[in-house]
C-alpha cells in the first residue's frame, strides 16, 4: 500500500492520528445526521476502505464486496440520526452496519449443508486471516491481540466475524456444543477488547 | 428454542459478532432494551469487533466514490427514533428540565431491532410489490421518523416479538413482528385497532421468511387504540374471530 488516504490501511499510520480520525468520524456523522453533504463526503474517504475490506473478508466475491459496501455508505447518509456517541464510536457503529449487512448477504446466499462447511473450514482458519491482513500498524495490534485469545476463543470469534457462521454453525464446525461456542464468542472478545485498550494505554 | 434471561445473558459475544439468528436478534435486542449492563457490554464489544474489520481495510475503486455518494445526496434521511415524551435532539432553544434519560437506552435498542426489521422487511416489499414500494416506504419513513414517534414492543403469544412504532402527529403506527409462526392451513394474521371505538380490520399481515412481517401502515387510530392481531380465516374477518395473540398500545392520539 502506498500512501494512506484511507485511514484504516495506512501503514505509516501513528497511533495519536488513528484516534483523532476516529475521534473526528463522530463530528462528522452528526453533522451528517443534520444533512452536511460536505461532511459525508469526508465520512466516505475515511470509511470506505474498512466497509469494503470488512465486505470482502466475509463475502470473498469482489463485485459483491463493491455492492455492499456501496450499500453500507447509502445506509449510513441514511441512518445517520441513528449514530449516539454517547454509545460508542462512530468507527465501532459504521462496521456495526457493515458487517451485519456483509453477512445477511453471506448468509441469503450460502446453503448450510454441513458438507459445505466442512469443506468451508479448510480454507478458513487462522493463519489465511494473518495473511490476508494487511502490514498496517492497526492490523498488527488486532493480530497480536488476536494471537493473545486461546486457539477455541480465535476460532469462534473469526468464524463468526470472518466466515458470518452463526454461533451454531461454528459449534458444528468445530464440533463443540453451542453453549461453550456462545462463552467463548463473548470472553475472547472481552480478552480482545482488553488487550486493544492496553495497546492503547502503552503509547 | 425459549431461553431464560440468563442464557439470553451470554449471548452477548455472538450478537455483536452478528453470529446469532435473526430469531436471537431479535429477543436478545429486545433484552437489552431493559438490561443497561448488557448494553454497555454490547457497546464496548463492538468497539473491539469493529477493530477486526477495520484491520482488513481496502481500497476502494476510485470510480465507486462519485456515484455512491451522489446516490446518498439523492436519498432521503430517516429522522432519530426517539423515546416516549421526550425529543430526541431537542433544539437549544428548547430548554427545560431533560425527562426520562433512563428511556434513552431502550429506544437506541428497539431502534436497532427496527433498523433489522425494516432493512429485511422493505428488501422483500422490493422484489414482490415493486411499484407500490414508493408510498408504503414512504409512509414507514415518515412514522419512524416523526418527531413525537413512540415505540412499544411485547411478545407475541404464539411466539415471535411485535413492534410498534406510532405518531400521533402522523396520524399512522407501523407494525413489525419477528419469529412468528405460520398460521394453521387456510387462515392468515389479520392486524386490528382495538379501542373504545371497538374493533376494525388494520389489514392482512404476510409472513415472510423466518416469520418476518411487516412494516406494515396502519392509518385511522383513534384515542385509547391498541393494535391487534389475530389469526383469521384466509380472506379475512370484518371482526375477530379469536383471541389476539398480542395487544400493543395504545397508539392512538
């Protein structure tokens, strides 16, 4: 990657600029929340890039990934008035958007034969996401603290979130009951989201 | 296929990984509308989950930009959902003592479930009734994007949860329900305005794909209506002929 005009992949990225950026997306959904077209044009450069990539990551399908996220700036012009910052960050409500939509589309499309998931693990693991991620000092925090999770805790959370598998599906998969998928889903993103705000904390 | 608050607890992970059906979704936003703690939790697991995608960025086309956004500029925006009494971005202007902050949280939750529900609700009023998809749309919009607009949920007796959103000043409520089951062979849902005016038909009610139903308009309330539904014969009945598996309300002015 070259220079970064879109945030989230620019590899020569300090850390202070990513959260004024982020700290900036907020102003600027709520100006587009009041019709500021000016201020969605800047919403769109600095977005744009993590809808697409999070689309391709789960649906895998370049045209596809285009559709949708073309979708998710329709949505979040649209939805804007819906932002609270109050309730997080205008970063963590946009890949709300995103992913959700990315995966209903994954979902409407796959047929859940168990023999296509089986087939489907073979390709998603670990390792094919480290790959994938991009040399950006965002994705090495995210990487290091992913590596942080224990192996069932990685699994469940990437399946989910890289592969759109319901907690079930994941369960199949990996031949776990439900209920333990579930409990891990949520302390490997506790374990996560605690090693994220201490990357934070050390610079 | 029920689960306790507890078990509905642990499904937080999940939900922000959007790895629960759209069933779970549902209950568990509904949840959360009286759970604050799961909100928090929710809201700060999201940040860490939005950082998994925002690490797989990539570059868009160049040539996408232009249309996207002239295709935003072209679309209305939706107006806040807010809570009852209160509005949601008051003017400065407007003063006064701030009512009911608790009630915040609980319409940011239904908001979500509706923001679902519409989404999946409007893409099937897409491929099956193009042409009138302008007015019915339009409609749903200007509901959930009054300013005095006021949502209610409650369970449906026969399984699945039922929304409402209504305004008074729109004159119109909008009804959406999840996880409904598929009424007995030959007979429908049929929504109703229940009131002291009694009881009038508010139109049949099509269930799609994992029991989603509506957005359905439903126009002509009167003081101290609620919205029913019942399961009718397959052409409908001008008056109930069973017990409603759900009353929400009232909706009226």
């Amino acid at each position: 990657m070259t220079e970064g005009r879109w945030r989230g992949n620019a590899p020569d990225h300090a850390r202070g600029a990513d959260r004024q950026a982020a700290s900036g997306l907020d102003e600027l959904l709520l100006a587009v929340a009041r019709g500021s077209e000016r201020a969605y044009d800047a919403v769109y450069d600095l977005t744009s890039g993590w809808v697409l990539g999070v689309a391709r990551k789960v649906l895998r399908d370049p045209a596809q990934s285009e559709e949708v996220m073309q979708e998710v700036m329709l949505e979040v012009w649209r939805l804007a008035s819906r932002f609270d910052p109050a309730r997080g960050s205008g970063i963590s409500w946009v890949m709300t958007l995103a992913h959700r939509r990315a995966v209903d589309r994954v979902r409407s499309e796959r047929s859940h034969t168990i023999r296509e998931l089986r087939a489907a693990t073979a390709v998603i693991d670990y390792d094919d996401v480290i790959e994938a991620v991009e040399a950006s000092l965002d994705a090495q925090r995210v990487q290091r603290c992913m590596a942080s999770l224990t192996e069932l805790q990685r699994e469940c959370v990437s399946l989910a979130y890289y592969s759109g598998y319901t907690y079930r599906e994941v369960a199949e998969l990996l031949s776990v009951p439900a209920g333990t998928v579930k409990t891990r889903m949520r302390d490997g993103l506790i374990r996560l989201r605690d090693c994220l705000g201490d990357a934070k904390g050390v610079q | 296929m029920r689960s306790g608050d507890q078990d509905l607890h642990t499904l937080a992970g999940a939900y922000v990984l959007d790895a629960v059906s759209d069933d779970e979704r549902v209950r568990f936003a509904a949840h959360l509308a009286g759970c604050a703690q799961c909100r928090d939790e929710v809201d700060e697991l999201r940040e860490a989950a939005a950082r998994l995608g925002t690490a797989q960025a990539a570059r868009p086309r160049p040539e996408l930009r232009e249309p996207t956004i002239r295709a935003a500029y072209r679309t209305r925006q939706m107006g806040p959902v807010i809570a009852e009494g209160e509005p949601a971005r008051r003017p400065a202007s407007w003063g006064g003592p701030r009512r009911k902050r608790a009630t915040r949280g609980l319409v940011a939750a239904a908001a979500v479930v509706i923001a679902a529900a519409i989404g999946i609700g409007t893409h099937y009023v897409d491929m099956q009734h193009q042409p009138a998809r302008g007015t019915a749309v339009t409609g749903v919009d200007a509901v959930l994007s009054a300013p005095d607009a006021v949502m209610r949920t409650a369970p449906v007796g026969s399984g699945g949860m039922a929304i409402v959103v209504s305004s008074r000043h729109e004159h119109m409520a909008v009804f959406i329900a999840h996880g409904l089951r598929r009424p007995p062979p030959a007979s429908r849902y049929e929504l109703w305005l229940m009131g002291p005016r009694g009881e009038r038909p508010a139109g049949m009610l099509a269930i799609h794909p994992k029991g989603m139903a509506g957005p359905a308009l439903i126009a002509g309330q009167s003081a101290g209506d609620m919205v029913g539904l019942t399961i009718e014969p397959e052409r409908g009945s001008l008056r109930p002929t069973s017990p409603p598996v759900v009353m929400i309300g009232p909706t009226g002015p």
